[in-house]
C-alpha cells in the first residue's frame, strides 16, 4: 500500500501532504525533525489519511490533495473535526 496522508503542525498548526509506503515510520520521522520539508515544526498530529494500492495513484492524488480543489475537499471532509479542534 501507498499512503496519502495529512499531518498538522501543533505548533503553528499549518498542514503538510504528503506520500509514503510506512505510514508509522514517516509520521515518526516528522515527529522526531528527520523530513527535512516540516523541519521545527513538530510535533504533528496526524489529521487524515487514504490508502492506495498503485504508487502513481497515491502521487497523483497527493498532487489533487494539494491543488485549490482538493484543498475545498478536505476542508469539507473534515469540516466537523476542524471546527471541534480550531
């Protein structure tokens, strides 16, 4: 499986897309400052995450997650959570 996935800096609370083959280990990985791309923005919650079966599949979603559409999409996907955590 290729995870898309959504973290959220508790800090900042700025969100990062991203795409991995391990899930856990990459989610450590920007806990722990070893991404360089969320580098002193740790720690992260992990917000969202989709799981695919084709690797060109999970980059081309990642791509539509980050595009101005895929943006309105999670929002209202995740519309109740992020009202109860704004």
């Amino acid at each position: 499986m290729v995870y898309v996935y959504l973290i959220r800096s508790k800090i900042d609370n700025k969100f990062y897309t991203g795409t991995t083959v391990d899930l856990r280990k990459r989610f450590s990985e920007h806990n722990e400052g070893k991404a360089i791309s969320t580098k002193n923005r740790g720690p992260f919650e992990l917000i969202y995450y989709e799981a695919c079966i084709d690797k060109n599949d999970a980059f081309t979603r990642e791509r539509y997650l980050k595009s101005g559409m895929g943006k309105r999409y999670l929002k209202n996907r995740l519309k109740r959570f992020l009202s109860l955590t704004g």
